[in-house]
C-alpha cells in the first residue's frame, strides 16, 4: 500500500471521528420565555434574572412579549420551529390555560406558568401545569395592616376617612390582593360602607388615576383617603388623582405592591407623596427559578412542584435604597 494510499485513508478516518463526535455532541437546549407586558419593570426584571439561569446552565433563552391570545399561541409555535423544548409563561389572560397546554402538547414543549395561574373552561385553576405565582391574598393583607397602621399613627378618624380599592377583576390574584387588605382594614374597624371599588379598564397608572378620579369626585366630604392596588401603578394612579382634587401626601397614605422603579422613583423625591409604601416582590424567584426549575425539567425529568408561592416585604422612604437595590 502506498504511502499516498494510507494518508488517504488515514485523512477519512479522522473526518469519520470529526463527524461522529460533532453528532455525538448534544444540542444546545433552547427555551422560551413569555410575558404578557414587556414594557412593564416586573417583567423586564423576571427577563432579566432568567438570562442569569441561562448563562449559568448554558441553554438559550428566547424572550417574546405576548400581549394577546393571537400573539401567545403564534410565540409558541415560533418557539417550537426554533426547536425550544418547553416555556414559561405569564399569559395576558389566564383564560388561555387550555389553547396553551393543548398547543405545548402538540409541538411536544413542557410549560410553566408564572405570575398568573391557567383557568380552565370550569374556572378552576389548571393544576396539572407548575405555577409559580404570588401569595395573593397574604400580600393584599400586609397591604391592608400598613394602611391602617399609618392611620392610626396619624390619628385619622375613621368615619372621615375613605378607602379606593383599585380592582382590575380580570386577574384573579388582584381580586385576591384587594380581597386581602379589605379584610385587614374592616377587621381593624373601618366601615366597609368607606371603601369603594375604583374598577381599572387598565391594569396601570392612567388605569388607576381614571378609576380613581370617579370615586373622588363622588364622595367630596371625606377628609382623608386609604389607596390601594393590584400593583404600584395603580395606587400611584391613584394618588395622582388625589393630588389633582387638593389632596396632599399629609392627608393621602397610598401603599402598592410591587417594589419596582415606580416606587423607587416616588420615595426618591425629596418631599413626600401620597406613594407611602410598596409591598416588595421578588423577581429574582419568578424569573432566575422559572426558568432553572423549567431546564431541569426538560434536561433531567425533575419536574416542578406543581404550586410554588412567593411573599413579600413592606418597604417604604426610611428603607428603600437597601432593599429596592436590584
């Protein structure tokens, strides 16, 4: 054999090796992550620390805003021709549950919800699917106890004092949110009868001052106002409004949830609003974990707890700069 023959030989053994290592050598996992209000801070954040978990375990992160149903089931399957293998998901209405777990089934893709919990067509929340989300209504009661602790420490009246409850009914963890600070404030000794439902057409501030701006103009006796929401936006709607009408932050204590830019932004001035307080989420959880526990899922089988609960911690002017940080 000649020696020309063997580097032939040799130069088609070491593609074959080349070939069937490149073959052998997995492909990177790819994974979705889906949220209904891009632009917002929460969601920007929860982007943010599920770029984090996708550096850390080296899989590919596609981030797609969905803000409707058209756009949710089109992601998906914008995601399964990428050759994602799962995504999470916070859906713009949780009335989707089924059409998305149906839709994941069929392109072969596991799904995790976050924030929102999938409703099925009885209403009852879809189990069968990991939820991460918030405990609702525990945090509406922090919200309800900060609200009428500041009150009190003023020496309101109660029977001079109303309450605007900025509703979004159309996700159930506001209605559950609102639910609990209700609770709080008449278990406390404020009259039900005080606190009037400011139903929001939109889940932020221009939705939460134009709501508001109706139970004002209502009820022009009452001295001082209680302001609370689904989210910071909301109540800092809220007290813009009041701050239109002639109130100022001596005779407004607004207390949101969320402890994004929004309150960041409202504590920094350098005189106080009526913005007194944020119940702090953690979106490093909804957004890092998520997507970690989703990896794990798809690369070892682990599969999440099928609910998963986050809580939160009140913030105000005197603490912010320290626990506002991230």
């Amino acid at each position: 054999m000649t020696a020309y023959r063997l580097f032939r030989m040799a130069v088609v053994l070491m593609t074959a090796v080349a070939v069937a290592l490149v073959a052998a050598k997995p492909a990177k996992v790819k994974l979705g992550f889906l949220v209904k209000m891009p632009e917002e801070p929460w969601f920007q954040n929860e982007w943010k620390f599920a770029d984090s978990a996708a550096r850390v375990h080296g899989f590919d992160l596609v981030k797609i805003g969905a803000t409707d149903g058209e756009k949710v089931l089109a992601a998906i399957d914008n995601l399964a021709a990428q050759g994602a293998l799962g995504f999470v998901i916070c859906t713009p209405d949780v009335r989707l549950g089924p059409a998305i777990v149906t839709k994941a089934k069929v392109n072969k893709m596991k799904v995790f919800s976050v924030d929102d919990r999938f409703l099925g067509s009885n209403g009852a929340p879809i189990e069968e699917v990991p939820y991460m989300g918030i405990s609702a209504y525990k945090i509406g009661q922090t919200v309800g106890q900060a609200l009428i602790d500041e009150s009190k420490k003023r020496g309101w009246k109660l029977s001079e004092t109303g309450a605007i409850s900025v509703s979004y009914s159309e996700l159930p963890t506001c209605a559950d949110r609102n639910r609990g600070a209700i609770e709080v404030l008449v278990k406390n000794g404020f009259d039900q009868k005080m606190v009037f439902d400011a139903p929001e057409k939109t889940n932020d501030t221009e939705g939460g001052f134009n709501a508001a701006s109706i139970v004002i103009i209502k009820n022009p006796t009452i001295k001082h106002w209680l302001a609370f929401a689904c989210n910071d936006e909301g109540v800092l709607g809220a007290v813009r409004a009041l701050e239109g009408r002639g109130f100022t932050a001596a005779k407004v204590i607004g207390v949101g949830i969320g402890g994004t830019k929004t309150a960041a932004v409202e504590f920094a001035k350098k005189e106080p609003t009526g913005f007194f307080a944020t119940v702090k989420l953690d979106p490093w959880r909804h957004g890092f974990e998520t997507a970690e526990m989703l990896y794990r899922w798809v690369v070892d089988g682990t599969e999440p707890a099928k609910a998963t609960f986050t809580s939160g911690t009140l913030v105000d002017r005197t603490n912010y700069k320290s626990l506002l940080k991230e």
